[in-house]
C-alpha cells in the first residue's frame, strides 16, 4: 500500500484539461508546475508564477513554466 502511495505522489496531479478541457492549456502548464512533486521544478518564486499568469492571461508565451505542445 505504501508502494501505491509513493508512486502516486511521484505520478503528480493529473492535467485540469481531462476533467475540465475548456481550460487553457498554458492554465494547465502553469498549475502542473505549482503541483509538481519535486520542489526543485516547481517556481522559484511568487514573481515567476505572477508572470506566467499574466503570460496566460495575455495569450503570450509562458516565460517560466513549459510551453505546451
């Protein structure tokens, strides 16, 4: 049971798209890289977040977080 529950941790959150796919896919990036499950790939800091929201919300490219294809 253990094993389950480290492999799902490792697995991360799945994409907001399969439940909710009128969300943009940049959206979808951007909260993928909040919830990754290794901190060190997650945002530095609150500025980089902030600029990738606004990169969302302006239809621009994401400046920190990976583009999707």
């Amino acid at each position: 049971a253990l094993d389950r529950v480290i492999a799902g941790r490792l697995a991360g959150a799945p994409p907001i798209r399969e439940a909710f796919p009128e969300v943009p896919e940049a959206f979808d990036a951007v909260l993928r890289r909040c919830l990754d499950p290794d901190p060190a790939r997650r945002y530095a800091c609150a500025s980089e977040l902030a600029a990738d929201l606004q990169a969302v919300a302006d239809d621009a490219p994401l400046p920190h977080a990976r583009e999707p294809w």
